[in-house]
C-alpha cells in the first residue's frame, strides 16, 4: 500500500426521488465511493489531489447536478456560484483516501485510489427541470494528481467520468505517463450514512 492521504472499484445502483421538499430544511446524510484505477508508468511517483469535484443534488439551489468541491477538512463549495437562496455551503466532505499500487504486465503499474465521501440530500424538485428524477447518486466526478516521469518533470492531471477516451497523458520528454481506454472513475452507490 502507497499513497499520501489518498481505493476500490463500485458499481452503481440508483435510488431515485420523486417528492417535493423544503429548499431550507437540513437533509439527510448519504455516503458514497469515488473509486479510480490507473494504469501509469512503471515505477512513477504520484500524488493524489485531497479535493475532489462531484456532480450532486443539492437541495438549497434546488437544483440537480451540481458541481461541489469537497475535501477532507474544510466546508464543501459550489463550483462557481451556489443559486437559488444566496450563498450557502454545501454540508459533504471526504471522510477517507486509500491507495494501493501494485506491478501491473510490461512497463506499467496499476494505481487504484478511493475517495469516501459524505454529503447531505433531501428530496425535492428541481426548479429549472421538474422532470428530472433527483437522487443522491453522484452522477459525475474529477479527479486531479500529480504524476512524475522518471525524467523528472512532474506533471498535474486530471481525470474525470466524461473524458473523450481513449486518452494519454505524456510528458514533456515525450514518455507516456498513462492511458485511459475506459472510463475510470467509478462511484459506489450512494446510501444514508450513519
């Protein structure tokens, strides 16, 4: 096991919601995993962002689909303004970082890295699109880290469910630092906390 503070590979289930709620009442709390596996060059040192960015329904925009930034210590942010009833935090953060690193075939290791995550819904209906179904399954994410090449340059990435695959990231020496052929970021599905 390796790793700086920051593993596990889910599948999604979705719960969905269908009710009206009161935009300024507290919600319940769910949990969820943000799970990615890589595979990088052979013997790369990397280092995991401690924020993540997730798609989330939060009920005091009433609004679906929402950009939040969480972290492991400090109140979670909007990306961009948060709309509907002013300014407002967003009660999630990340309870937890596991990362494993083990040999893979040819010249590449195999990163798995998880985030926990804990976060507030409440059920309502999104003001803009009524019809959509709301639910606390996170629906989108990115992941940022810093990879080195074995020449010595590091280099900051990111990672995220939409990524046109397959992609590469390389160095500026040229080297190939990773490749994506399938989507890599998976999340657990999303369940009320404790």
């Amino acid at each position: 096991m390796c790793g700086s503070l920051w593993d596990c590979i889910g599948h999604c289930d979705i719960q969905i919601f269908s009710q009206r709620a009161k935009p300024d009442r507290g919600g319940m709390q769910y949990t969820s995993t943000l799970s990615l596996s890589l595979r990088i060059c052979n013997g790369a040192p990397i280092a995991f962002s401690s924020t993540v960015e997730v798609s989330l329904a939060c009920h005091r925009c009433v609004r679906a689909n929402r950009t939040i930034i969480l972290n492991e210590s400090a109140a979670a942010e909007h990306f961009g303004r948060s709309i509907g009833r002013g300014d407002h935090p967003f009660d999630g953060r990340i309870t937890g970082f596991r990362m494993d690193r083990q040999m893979d075939v040819g010249d590449t290791d195999r990163v798995e890295a998880s985030y926990y995550l804990s976060y507030e819904f409440q059920p309502f209906t999104d003001l803009k699109y009524p019809e959509l179904l709301i639910s606390p399954q996170p629906t989108w994410g990115r992941v940022h880290f810093t990879i080195s090449c074995p020449c010595g340059r590091r280099s900051e990435v990111s990672t995220q469910t939409n990524l046109i695959r397959p992609w590469r990231a390389s160095c500026d020496c040229r080297r190939t630092l990773y490749v994506e052929n399938e989507q890599v970021i998976l999340f657990s599905k999303a369940l009320p906390g404790t």
